[in-house]
C-alpha cells in the first residue's frame, strides 16, 4: 500500500503543477487578445464639442482712395491746356466743334 499512495501523491503533485501551468498560459493569452482587440478598437470621441477650425476668407481688397477733389486749375494751367488743344486743333486731330467744347470746359473748370 506505501506504493500505492506514493504513486497517487506524485500523480497530484504533477497534475497540480500542470493545471497551474495550463492557467497561467491560457491568462498570458487571454491577455495579450485583450491588448491586440484594444488597440484595434476606435478611440472614444471626446465628450464636449470641438468646434471645426475656422477658415478665413480672403481679405476684401481696400477700396482705392478716392481722388482729391481737383483744385481749380490755375491760369497757366489753363493757357498750357488751351494751346495743346490749339495744336490739335491745327493739326488736325480735333475738329472746330471738339475744340469749342474742350474749350469751354477747361474755362468752366
């Protein structure tokens, strides 16, 4: 009988320490598919908003400066215009009509 219960001892004993070591893979394991299926699995979106970047729009081109209003044209001014509208008119390129208008409106002006 001493054969018997020391056959039966060491049949536990090896039994225990393969159960253990059969736990302790099938954890290591459960584990690392638990890491994997994590890492694969979208991330949580944030619980506030988050307001979608703004794009600015191109400036508006500035407006010109609005021409300074023309002082009244001084009297050589006046006479310089006039004989340039002369020489056209005596070469030719304005009329006796066209140069009576220019005319009057350098002397309103």
């Amino acid at each position: 009988m001493p054969g018997l219960i020391r056959g039966v001892a060491r049949t536990a004993a090896i039994a225990g320490t393969a159960t253990a070591v059969s736990n302790r893979v099938s954890r290591r394991q459960a584990n690392r598919w638990a890491d994997q299926a994590a890492a694969q699995q979208p991330q949580p979106q944030p619980q506030y908003y988050e307001a979608p970047p703004q794009q600015y729009a191109a400036p508006a081109p500035a407006a010109a400066p609005a021409p300074a209003p023309a002082a009244a044209p001084s009297e050589s001014d006046m006479l310089e215009q006039l004989q340039k509208l002369g020489q056209l008119r005596d070469a030719g390129v304005l009329t006796d009509e066209e140069f009576a208008q220019q005319k009057a409106r350098i002397l309103a002006g």
